[in-house]
C-alpha cells in the first residue's frame, strides 16, 4: 500500500494524515510527487513551496560562504530549513529550533525523522518568549513564523524585532520570512518594512516566488566570509 500511494503521489498529491494541531487548527501530511509535506488549509509549511524558497535564498546569497557557527530558527515547522542548511549546503552549525506546536513536532519526527540531523536542538517554546528571555547570541537568526498564511501581530512589534537584534551576534544575518501574495500581506509588510529598517540598518526586501506564491524576505547581513 505504501509503494502504491508513493507511485501515485506524482500522478496528485495523496492526503497520508490529518491533525488538529495545538497552535494550527488543521495540519496535513501529504504525499506529493514520492516526497512528504506539511501543509495547513492555506500554507505549506514544510517540504513544498517554501522549501523552494528558502533554497532559492541560500543560493542567491550563497550562504555556503559565511562562517555560520549557531542558527536560530523560529518555526521550525517539519524542518525543511535545517534539511537544507545541513544536508545540502553542508552547513557545520548547531541549530536551535523553536516550535510552539507540539504536533508539528510529532509530525517532523514521524514523517521527515527530523532527529537525524546532528548538533539540532528542538524547544517546545513561543518564539516570542524565547527571544524575550534568552541570553544566547547567534551567528543566523531565521524568523519564519505563520499560522495558516498568517504572521501573527505580535512578531511585527518593536519588542520582538529588538530581542532579535539583542540576541545577533555583532557579525550576523537575519531572515525574515512573510507571504505577500495577497493585497492584505503586502500593506502589511510595507509597514514593517520601515520598523524593520530602523532597527537593522541596511535591510533589505527580496521578493521570491515559489509555486506561484510570492514571499518578501526581509534580509540584514553583516557576516565575514570563510
């Protein structure tokens, strides 16, 4: 049964299991073509469209240059950004990864065996409090945070933009990641795209599509070379 449902995820993508989720009302394991992804009702979360993305935006940055020695993820989701930064850039970092859904978490073990990946640390958190109460500096700070499509209020305020400049390292690099598909998205992020500035200086806005899906990341980077 397993072969047959991998044979026929290229034909259409084939739904493996559904979840309430603690923070996301609806989370999907889909099969699509031979690979797994978590989606929500309206997102992909993992392993579809946004690891396009983000494998788009390592390259176009060509991360693989940049003494990176500890990562911060916010939203870990089912891991594609550590599968990317460990196993196709070949990044020797220590991961710290945040996820406030503890069935999110379920579901990267399960499906995507996230614990394979050496020097990752997964906390169970609220990105927001963990920024807000940690001591610890890092080297990449990813924030990549929705529910269902949607950035939540609080990680467009002042408070949450300064703890992640509090806890960069002098030399350091941050991604933001925040659809703008929709009118709505892309009001929003015009707005944060000044608080964003004035607190790291010399951001910038990439616009990327992947899946017929546009995303604005907002970039600072300030790393020494190999």
């Amino acid at each position: 049964m397993k072969k047959i449902k991998t044979i026929l995820s290229y034909m259409y993508p084939t739904i493996i299991e559904t979840r309430e989720g603690s923070v996301t009302p609806y989370l999907e394991i889909t099969k699509s073509n031979g690979k797994y992804v978590l989606n929500s009702h309206n997102a992909n979360y993992s392993f579809g469209g946004l690891h396009i993305l983000f494998d788009a935006f390592f390259k176009q940055i060509n991360i693989k240059q940049y003494n990176i020695q500890t990562v911060l993820l916010l939203g870990m989701g089912a891991g594609s950004v550590i599968t990317l930064l460990k196993e196709k850039y070949k990044l020797n970092c220590n991961i710290t990864a945040i996820e406030k859904d503890e069935v999110v978490i379920e579901l990267a073990k399960k499906y995507f065996h996230i614990e394979k990946h050496k020097s990752l640390r997964i906390v169970n958190d609220d990105a927001f409090e963990y920024v807000k109460t940690t001591y610890k500096k890092f080297d990449l700070i990813i924030s990549d945070l929705f529910i269902d499509g949607n950035v939540p209020e609080q990680f467009a305020s002042p408070e949450y933009i300064t703890n992640l400049k509090r806890i960069s390292n002098t030399n350091s690099c941050l991604i933001y990641n925040k659809m703008t598909e929709d009118p709505k998205h892309k009001k929003e992020v015009k707005a944060f795209e000044k608080l964003f500035s004035e607190v790291f200086i010399g951001a910038e806005t990439h616009k990327l599509i992947a899946n017929d899906s546009e995303n604005s990341l907002l970039y600072y980077n300030t790393l020494w070379h190999k």
